[in-house]
C-alpha cells in the first residue's frame, strides 16, 4: 500500500471520529455508516488489511486500553452475567448468525456459515463502552457490557477456530472444542495472573519516563504473546494483567 493512501485513510478516520464529538451519534456507529458509504463512493483506493496483523497487533492495546479503564470492583460483583453473556450469548449468536446466513446465501455450507456466525458475534469492548456511555445507561448495564465484551473475544476466537477445522475438513468434534476452550480460558487467566504481579513491580520501579513509556506499550503485546505461545486466550491474559494494572 502507499504512504498517501494509507495517511489519508488515517486522517479521514479521525476527522470523522473528532465530528462524532460534536454529533449525538456515538463514534463507533458513524465510523461504520463512512466507511460503508466510502466503500461505494469510484476512485477511492482500495484498502486492503493482512488478516494475520488483526489480532497480535491491533487487539491487545485496544483491550488493554479499556480493561484499564474499568473498575475491577464493579466487574467483580457482576461477574455472573458476564460469564453468562460472554460465552453463552456469543455461542447464541454464532448459531443464529450461521443459521440465518445459511437458509439465506445458496450453496453455503454449515461450518462455513458458523465460521462467520463466529466472526461477528463477539461486540467490540471499545465500541460497546463508547455506545452505552453516550446513552447514558445505567452503570450496572455499562458495566456488564462493558465486562462481557472484553473477555466474549476468548469465545468467538474458540469457536471460530472448531468451525474453521469443520469447514477445511479438519473437523473437531464436541469434546475437542470443549477441551480448546478450556485451554484457551483457563489457560488465558493463568498467564495473566503469573504476568501481572511481576509487570506491576517493573512499574513501580522504572523511573525514566522513556522507559516508563515504552513498558506501557508493550505490556499488552507481551501478556498477548505470552499466552498465544502456550495456545491459551492472549486475550484474557491481556484483559487480566490490564484490569490489575488499573485497579492497582
């Protein structure tokens, strides 16, 4: 891709993110409405993103800007519901989404109907928090989506991948998604919980601001890394080792 292209798409990005503040439509809707409206508008470049940079590069410091953000407390005691919603809803919505996509799109198969049923089933941690708060929702619900969309990612990322290996004809059957999930939650928190401690000491102790910087950058890319290595949810171990840095 050029540089001017890609500038102007950064531009263009926030340009229209600073004119959701003066607008009561939140960011997150207006950036989605632009870039389905600059989809179809001729001459525009054509962007186009390497999947595999998503998660490893684009995921970790969103979520662990806003875990940081939120009150462990408050997501302490609404624990319930967020564990009911960020793996039960989303396990909804990937049957729904896939059922509907399938009795819609002729020739589509099952697993490659559930593989995009899981795809945008889990909502953005960022954009659900920007939305409640702009409507002014309570503080428990704003807490429980808040809560639910950062950890429902570990969910969807499960089950994209048992869906994927269904539909590549590598299928896996009900015990090995399970058994995937497990891993990838349990596995997730315990990489976090092993982090958090240690990087909280480093903190305390970095007294160079460059070096105070450069930490806080690379916290949520090594917390990510770190559990993906051990096949385990780099999400969780990011949303864990952010929300003891914030209530910390």
């Amino acid at each position: 891709m050029e540089v001017l292209p890609l500038v102007a798409l950064v531009a263009g990005s926030a340009a229209v993110a600073g004119l959701a503040r003066r607008t009561p439509v939140p960011a997150p809707l207006l950036l989605v409405a632009v870039g389905l409206i600059a989809a179809y508008v001729p001459g525009l470049p054509s962007y186009t993103l390497d999947p595999h940079i998503v998660l490893p590069l684009l995921l970790p410091p969103l979520l662990h800007t806003a875990a940081v953000d939120s009150s462990y407390l408050d997501l302490r005691a609404n624990a319930r519901p967020i564990a009911m919603l960020s793996v039960g809803y989303v396990l909804f919505a990937t049957l729904a989404v896939g059922w509907v996509a399938y009795m819609v799109v002729p020739g589509l198969t099952p697993p490659v109907a559930l593989v995009l049923g899981a795809v945008i089933a889990p909502p953005d941690a960022v954009a659900a928090t920007a939305i409640a708060r702009k409507l002014g929702l309570p503080n428990r619900i704003t807490t429980i989506l808040q809560g639910e969309s950062l950890v429902n990612d570990a969910t969807a990322i499960t089950a994209y991948k048992v869906a994927l290996a269904a539909a590549v004809g590598t299928g896996v059957g009900w015990a090995g998604g399970i058994a995937e999930f497990l891993l990838a939650s349990v596995g997730g928190v315990g990489v976090g919980l092993l982090l958090m401690v240690p990087i909280h000491q480093l903190r305390k102790r970095l007294k160079e601001p460059l070096l105070q910087n450069t930490l806080s950058l690379l916290i949520p890319f090594v917390a990510y890394a770190a559990a993906e290595r051990v096949h385990a949810s780099g999400v969780l171990a990011v949303v864990v080792v952010a929300l003891y840095l914030g209530h910390r």
